[in-house]
C-alpha cells in the first residue's frame, strides 16, 4: 500500500450448517470472494477442507458445534472468542428436518434446539464479538414467503410438543427463527449491527434423507432442479452498509417483502424472553 497505509483486515464469517446445503453455497461463494470462513458443524473439518480446496482460499476453518445441544454451542462461542477478536457477519443457516420426535441428552426436542434454539444461543453468545466488526450483520434463513403471509406460532407449543409431527414441527421452528431475526433487528435499532431474514430459494441438499420413500423420491426429484448456489444469501452477507436492510426480509430474487409486517412484535418479545429463560434455566 502507498503512503504506509494498512490494508484492512480481511472479514470474518461464521456459517452454521456449512457443511451442506445453502450454508455450505453460501460458505464457498465466500471463500470464493476472499473472506475468511468459519464453517460451523459437529463434523466440519472435511467441508473445510474442501471449501478451501474448490474455492483457492485457504482462510477456510472449521469450528466445531452441535447446535442440538446448549453445552456445545457455549463452548463454540468460548472457542470462537479465543481464536478470533471480531465478527463481521453470522449466518444462520443449519437446519434439519426431523422425522420423529426425539429427546436431546439435554432433554429437549431436537427439531426446536437444531432449527431455532441453538440459534439463539449462538447468536446471542456472539453479539460483542459482532459489535468489533465491520458494519455487521446476522443472517438467517427463513423459508418460502407464500407459506409466511398469516404466521401462528404457539410457544408454549413449540417449547413442549405434543403430538409430534415433522412438517409442523419444522415449520413451527423456521417460524421462531423469523421471529427471533425480527426481535434482534428492533434490539438492534441505533447500533452498528444488522439482522436481516432471508428465503434461500431451492438449494441442493439433503435435507430429505432419512425420511419415508415418497419424501427421500421428492427430494431427488428437487434436487434435479435444484441450484448449488445461494445468489441471495452471499449478496446480503457482503451487502454494503448492512443497516438499510435491517429487520428486512428478502426472497430468492433479492426482492425485499413487507413481511414483517405480517409477524406480530409482541409474539417475538414473548419468544425471546421465553428463549432466555430456557437457556438460563438450563446453566
């Protein structure tokens, strides 16, 4: 650089679910800009590694966590905080359908703890370290907006099911994940940070595997057509000036929707303030 200026230092991004799916399209369209990467998985090591290999980037690192459990997430966070003194984007990306009801060794519902709780926990665990990055941002993926327009989350609900079913069940989680990205975009109003929800459009994956036949057929079927991109999520992660966007929700097309509107901000204080009481109640 002329004039002994410095070059800034490279960004830092952390995507959960980098490992598959639109974390890991998200993950390599990063690397592939240059930015270092910190792929989030219980088994992230081998995705790195290749992430880094396809991309040309070796500033491409795993980070160990299994979001379906409280005890891993904190420590991610405590290892994260060790090995790094910022964050300038968090993207949300894991999830997982969920076939049967299953208790975690913590013992909570799986579909809750994978698809929204450690998400919270993360998230919430990594705040300073986002206020030392550079016009920072949390991301998280939502799902198709026809199906969002009349949202019905019941918390108590979601907190202890009952009769258990998959598809409700994970849509009752994608649900609180919106919710939470809007409850953190009004906690976020005056600062330097952005939340920002977004549907990732049809993403190669595996998100079908393991369920019935005619679910694990239909997934083949999707994938056919399926993009191993994810144009939106990459495009909002190194938008500039991420706070014009914040408590916005965004299709596949990059096209950002009134939906907000349609999602109540008195259900998203009462998850949050149910969310933390369960993660503390948990220490």
């Amino acid at each position: 650089m002329s004039n002994g200026a410095m070059a800034e230092p490279r960004r830092i991004f952390l995507v959960t679910g980098g490992t598959s799916g639109v974390g890991r399209a998200i993950a390599l369209d990063l690397a592939r800009q240059g930015a270092h990467v910190v792929v989030v998985g219980r088994s992230p090591a081998k995705a790195a590694q290749e992430i880094a290999a396809a991309s040309g980037n070796s500033s491409v690192e795993p980070l160990v966590a299994d979001l379906s459990l409280q005890s891993s997430v904190e420590a991610a966070v405590a290892e994260y905080c060790r090995r790094f003194d910022r964050l300038d984007c968090l993207v949300n990306a894991a999830g997982a359908i969920i076939h049967r009801q299953q208790t975690t060794a913590e013992g909570r519902d799986l579909s809750l703890a994978v698809n929204y709780l450690g998400h919270f926990i993360l998230t919430t665990g990594l705040l300073d370290q986002l206020a030392r990055g550079r016009d920072a941002r949390v991301l998280t993926v939502g799902g198709n907006p026809r199906f969002l327009n009349s949202p019905d989350l019941d918390i108590d609900r979601l907190f202890r099911p009952d009769a258990y079913r998959a598809l409700p069940a994970t849509l009752s989680a994608m649900l609180a994940r919106i919710h939470f990205s809007f409850e953190l975009a009004r906690r976020l109003e005056g600062s330097a940070k952005a939340a920002i929800a977004f549907h990732p459009g049809l993403i190669r994956s595996n998100l079908t595997r393991g369920g019935p036949l005619w679910f694990r057929l239909f997934g083949v079927v999707s994938n056919l057509r399926a993009s191993e991109r994810c144009d939106v999520g990459a495009w909002l992660a190194t938008l500039p000036d991420a706070l014009q966007a914040n408590g916005a929700y965004f299709d596949d097309q990059r096209e950002r929707l009134p939906l907000p509107s349609a999602f109540d901000p008195a259900v998203g204080r009462r998850l949050w303030e149910r969310s933390e009481a369960t993660v503390r109640a948990a220490r």
